[in-house]
C-alpha cells in the first residue's frame, strides 16, 4: 500500500504547491511551475492541466508536451482519454494509451512518444471542470499511492481555481467552476406548491477554509477524534435498548458499523492527511471519489455500500465541523432544500417551518418522502438528474410544485413570471376556501364524501381548512418516524385523543404500523431485504411481533374511550391475516374491559385493500370487515410489479389504464355485493382527473391529501357522475395504455373544473 515515502512525497508534493501559489508571478507562469512540479516530483515526462472551457477540454499548461500547444489544444467534450476522465469523472490509469479506444491523436502537441497515461478529474461540488495528466514514455501502470497524490493535487487545484487563485488567467472566465448561468431543469412534481427561495445542501460541500494543513499532525489527532466520535455513536446507537422492537434484526446497523470500522476507509483518510491535507479536506476527497463510483454504477448492491459509505464520509465531516445532524444545520429564510434522495423520516426532521420546498436528484412520486411533503405542505420536486452537480448552496431557485420544473438562478423576469403564477394560484385556493362548507354533491345529485389524510396532529387543523368530512387515513408510523425514540403507550394514546378531539365528531380511520420498506425507524435498522417492497413489512411485523401492534391498538382505545373508533390495517393479503388482526382489537378490548377502563362506544374495524390477492377476496371478508380502503399507492406498485420508489419505474404505468380501472371497478362491485363501506385512499384520489375517473366507477369515498380537496370539490361540483360512468365505460372497452387523454378530451368537453 502506501509506504511512508510515498506519503512523505505526497506531503512535499503539497508543500511545493504551496511554495508557488505564494511565490510571485502571473497566474499563467505559476501554473506553469506547478506542472513543471508535479512532474519532478512524479518522475513524469509529461503533466498537463486541461480545464473544461464550453464545449471544449483546453490544454491550460503543460511539461513535457509541446509549449505552443497551450490553449490551442482543444478536445471536444467526450473526445479522446481526457474526454473520458470528465466523462466519468473517475482517474484512468493505462499502460498502452495510443491503443485504447478513446485515444485521440493531436499532432500539435507531440506526444508520439509517450505510452502511459494517467488521469484524474478536476472536479468539487460533484461537477467536473477539467482533468489533470501524467504521461510517461514507457509503458507502465501508476501505482494506487502515485494515483492518490494526483488526485490529492486535483483536489487542492479544484479549490484553488474555485477561489479565484489563478484570478487574471487568460480563458479561465470561461470555465465553469460553479454554475453562474440560469438553468432549467426538468423532473416530475412530488409535491403541488410554486416557491421562490434559497438553495441549501442536505450535505453540504464542506466550507473546507483550509485545503493544505498547516500542521499535519494535529489535522490527525481532529481526524482521530471525530473518527472515535462517528464511531462511538454508532455503536451506541447498536447497542442501545434491544427490547425496542424484539425480533428486528440489527444486521443492517451491524453492518454500518463494521463499514466504520473497517480500515480500508481509515487508510484512505489517514493518507490524506499525512499527504498534507486538512482532516476536512481529506474526507471530501475521500467523499468525492464515494460520489463518482456511486454515480457511475447502476448495480443496486453496490449503490446501497456506495450510499452507506458516503453516509459515513458525511458523518465523518459534520464531527469534523462541530456539527449534530443534517437537520441541526441553519437555515437561511426561505430554504429550498437540495438533496439526492430523502427518506421520510429526514424530512420530518427538518420540519415544514423550516423549507420552502424541496427538490431532489432522484426519488419518486408515490415514495414517503413525497406523502410527507404533501401532508405537511412543502411543495416538492424530483427526478432531476444532474440537480446536484448544477446548482450551488446560495443559488435562486425557483420550484414548480405543479409542472415539476426546476429553474436555477432565473432571470429577475422569470422569477417575476412565477411571482404571478404563484399568486394566482392564491386566487385559485381562496375560492377553494369559499366552497369548504358546500357539500361535495354533482349536477345529477351524487354526493361524494371527502375524507383527508392525515399523520400529523397539526395535519388535522386542516379538516376545517379544507372542509373535509373526515380523516380517512392517519398514518400513524409518522409519530414513530419523528421520535428519537419508541414512543411509549401514554404518548401515543395522547397523539390519538388530540386528533379525535380535533377532528371533533367528524370519524377519523386509524390505520395501525406500516413500517418497513422505506418506512424505517431512526433507532431501529430494520433487517436489509433483497426486496422491501415485498418483505417484512405493515400487518406482517404486527402479526409476527404482536406486542407493539398491541400496545398500539391500546392506545387507540384508550384515546377513544367513550367515542367511535375505526381502525385499519395495512398490506393485509389473505383474510386469516384479517382475521388475526382483529383477534388482537378483541383481545385489547377485553383487556379494556377487565380493567374496568372506558372503551369505545362504537368499535369499526377496517382493512387496506392494497395486495391483489386480497383484492380478489373480497367476498369472504363479508360479515368479518367493517370496512374497506383501496391503498392504490401500494396495490398499483403491486398490480403493475413497479416499485413506486423506483423513480425509473414508478411512473411507468397509469392507474387511468384499462387493467387498473377494470380492477379497481370489480373491487368497488364486489364491496357493495358485500355490503362492506369502500373508499379510495391513495395519493391517486386526490387528483382531479383520477377522482372523476373513479367517482365514475362508483366510489363515492375518497380520502387524499389537504391540498385535493378543494379540487377535488370542484370538479365534483361540475360533474354529472351518470355521463362520466358512461364516457369511462366506453373507454375501458379498448385496450389503450392510458386513458388520460380521453378523459381529459371529456372533461374539457363537458367544462368540468379539472
Ligand atoms: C397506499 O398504499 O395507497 C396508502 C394509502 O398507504 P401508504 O402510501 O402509506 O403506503
Ligand atoms: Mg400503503
């Protein structure tokens, strides 16, 4: 690995580095020294800095290939081996470099004679500006230690350029340091809501101040403390109370911890350091290289290492900064929060007083993240690739909750465009605000019975906001996801009786724990599963590991002593599992009663129709449900085999298909030949479109996020549900992919408020 001398070099390599950027000169003629530089100390004969100006890798300076070739030598972008280190901004490291593939041949610069090749990117902030070369004339392959000291000088010549180190050289304004220029960037709408704010990384580029330390062996006592600290906390963390959920395996964390111990990664930050960096900038190189491979790789098992070490690598730095959690860091008025992904849990954290909104690399529509966005109003956006790399901490944003658009740095005209918009879209929900107490009820007399959903006890002021009927969905995992800790029975109960007394004698619809997926607790890791989806989730976990379901479903009628109590479960597939569930309701009751507590006066007991399988069991459910609630979120990520956190895959399909709609009408006929009360509760039942769809199918509940309601309202208000069900009939009877389209044809056509 790395010797000692090796490491010594490194650090001198530094030092000289340093030398010249503060001796005299023009910026040109110190750049000229620092190759000059790297390649003595490297024992190259050639070490070239091309920088990415435009379209175009320009050769900047150079040792060893011809002087007059500076600035005149352009590659265009992807074009020869320099195009490919941008490209993947990964070194590349070859013995033979006139016969790969890519190589590009350039007169000009003379550089017939040299076989090896050596480069690495120039890249911070996840963006690429240019790539550093050694070339030698023999055939050789650079060692893993020689590859580390150029990337170590990549590094500190990326935080030079970017702090106008090299301000008067010439074509260096044309080279893209940090993004300057407006920027649109397409992706999908998580969550509705137009704002205007200020960008801020979920994992903030490191204010690095220092890139060379001035005192190398201090810098590894910092490294050595906050290493003992990320260390300390997560063995804690796994050593922690073990009865908090019996039976879930701890392998997840385990692993976590065995990734912070292994000394690989230390290795890997102790060269940095003793090469001469800061502890701080010695992560964010480590950091940088975690983020390149976890960009270029698509396989699922090693993005999720990948993720797990960069995690560790942003630990690693907020101990380094002093600071507690992503989430602890200061918010600037009007934060628009910039991340690649988000879990639910995070977002929570962060809180809907502190954002404006979000926008994400990836992430998909029906995902948690998003249901959190949508319950605590924060309008959100995702699937934009390349979000990261283009915009800065600081940067105008401008995100468009309704289109999914994404406009960086806007001119002062677009943001007065989106001002306009945005106030319209005021005018819009002040007349939503004026139907709040007219009943939902169609031109040809159907009345249509909307229902929120809810998780949060500040999610049911909205009830009178909105003007819903109801709550037909309280998420309850939410409490368990924004605690520290498990929370215990009389907090729980709690949470309940303030949402029944809130929702005052409108019914509220319980559904019991639906964890698992990427619904994951902060204290406990849940066991890693080759598939989350179809694991160990919701109804599976209560079943299996009774005590916390029924501790749950104690406080539920506690909370509801004296009053109506509907509860539901999750994910149920077969009615045994139905049948089991309610066992436990019965159990907590008697258990109520021998205790001479007050029970609920009136106990309904639901389940989530979200599994095809139980879908297709609806009959037998007849005498044993109280109710139904088609989870649409989840039963299309089943009846389409697409997982609705997969941003590639989620929207793939539409529940406003022939199939979907087909299904979703048999469940609907076979409810009502049951008798049982059915209503829709996925994310879906909040969208004009879908609603008028389904309303036409015969739902007549609908339960969705507050920011649907008042659509929602509308469009039933101008709606004749007779010709709707004729017109999605007709439709349903050709085998189209969509009928989007159609639908929308048909609403224009009958005016309806879409
Ligand atoms: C659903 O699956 O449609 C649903 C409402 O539940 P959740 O989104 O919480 O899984
Ligand atoms: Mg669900």
């Amino acid at each position: 690995m790395n010797s000692p001398a090796n490491v010594g070099g490194s650090r001198m390599l530094l030092r000289k580095l340093r030398e010249i950027m503060e001796a005299g000169g023009s910026a040109q003629e110190r750049l000229n020294r620092l190759v000059a530089m790297v390649a003595a100390t490297m024992v190259a004969d050639v070490c070239s800095i091309y920088l990415t100006r435009g379209a175009f890798h320009e050769l900047f300076a150079t040792q060893g290939l011809a002087p007059d070739a500076v600035h005149r030598t352009r590659l265009r972008s992807g074009e020869g081996l320099v195009g490919l280190v941008a490209e993947t901004a990964q070194p590349l490291n070859i013995a033979d470099a006139p016969h790969h593939e890519r190589f590009s041949y350039r007169p000009e610069t003379g550089e017939d004679p040299y076989q090896s090749f050596l480069g690495v990117p120039i890249v911070r902030s996840e963006r690429t500006f240019g790539v550093l070369v050694v070339q030698n004339s023999v055939q050789r392959v650079y060692g893993d230690d020689e590859v580390e000291a150029l990337q170590t000088i990549a590094m500190v010549l990326a935080e030079m350029v970017a702090a106008n180190a090299f301000g008067d050289l010439s074509g260096l304004a044309d080279v893209e340091v940090r993004p300057s220029r407006p920027e649109l960037l397409r992706g999908k709408a998580f969550s509705d809501g137009i704002v205007i704010g200020t960008a801020v990384m979920h994992e903030p580029h490191a204010p690095l101040g220092r890139v060379i330390a001035d005192d190398p062996v201090k810098e590894e006592a910092r490294l050595d403390a906050a290493l003992a600290q990320v260390r300390g906390a997560l063995t804690e963390m796994l050593e922690g109370d073990p009865g908090r959920i019996s039976g879930v395996s701890r392998e997840v964390l385990e692993t976590f911890v065995l990734l912070a111990s292994d000394p690989s990664w230390e290795v890997k930050l102790k060269h940095g350091v003793r090469a001469g960096l800061s502890a701080d900038a010695a992560v964010e190189r480590v950091r940088g290289e975690h983020r390149a491979k976890l960009n270029a790789s698509r396989d699922p098992y090693l993005r999720e290492r990948l993720q797990d070490l960069e995690d560790l690598d942003n630990r690693l730095l907020r101990a380094l900064a002093g600071v507690d959690g992503a989430a602890a860091q200061q918010m600037p008025e009007g934060a628009i929060l910039i991340a690649r992904e988000l879990g639910p849990a995070e977002l929570l954290d962060y809180g809907a007083d502190r954002l404006r909104g979000v926008a994400l690399e990836e992430g998909a529509g029906t995902a948690h993240a998003a249901i959190v966005a949508r319950a605590l109003g924060i309008p959100m956006v995702g699937a934009l690739p390349g979000l990261l790399s283009r915009v800065e901490a600081g940067d105008t944003v401008v995100l468009d909750g309704e289109t999914g658009e994404v406009r960086l740095r806007a001119e002062d005209q677009v943001i007065s465009a989106y001002q306009q918009r945005a106030s319209l879209r005021s005018a819009r929900a002040a007349e939503f605000a004026r139907l709040k107490d007219t009943p939902a009820i169609s031109k040809d007399g159907q009345r249509i019975t909307l229902l929120l959903n809810a998780g949060l006890a500040l999610d049911v002021h909205h009830l009178d906001d909105v003007g819903a009927e109801g709550i037909g969905l309280f998420r309850t995992e939410f409490q368990f996801m924004v605690s520290e800790t498990l929370p215990r029975l009389d907090s729980q109960t709690l949470l309940y009786r303030d949402v029944l007394e809130a929702a005052k004698d409108r019914p509220v619809t319980f559904r019991t724990l639906d964890l698992g997926g990427d619904k994951v607790l902060p204290y406990v890791k849940a066991e890693r599963e080759e598939n989350p989806a179809l694991g160990w989730r919701a109804v599976r976990i209560g079943l299996d590991r009774p005590a916390l379901l029924r501790y749950q479903l104690r406080a539920l009628i506690n909370a509801a002593s004296g009053k109506r109590l509907r509860v539901m479960f999750p994910l149920v597939t077969t009615v045994a599992e139905f049948e089991a569930a309610r066992a436990l309701v019965n159990r907590e009751m008697e258990w109520s009663r021998r205790f001479a507590r007050e029970t609920p006066a009136h106990v309904e007991v639901g389940v989530m129709v979200e599994a095809p399988a139980l879908a297709w069991s609806i009959p037998a459910l007849k005498g044993k449900a109280d109710f139904l609630s088609i989870g649409t979120n989840d039963l299309m990520q089943y009846f389409y085999a697409a997982d609705r956190n997969n941003g590639r895959v989620a929207d793939r399909y539409d529940v406003l298909s022939a199939p979907a709609l087909r299904f979703l009408s048999r469940i609907r006929q076979d409810a009502d030949a049951a008798g049982l009360q059915i209503s829709i509760c996925g994310e879906a039942a909040g969208r004009p479109l879908e609603a008028l769809a389904f309303t036409a199918l015969g739902f007549h509940r609908l339960s969705m996020p507050a920011s649907g309601v008042g659509p929602v309202k509308q469009l039933v208000l101008s709606m004749d549900v007779g010709a709707a069900q004729k017109a999605v009939t007709q439709m349903l009877e050709d085998e189209r992919p969509s009928i989007r389209s159609g639908l929308t044809a048909f609403a224009r056509e009958q005016r309806l408020a879409l």
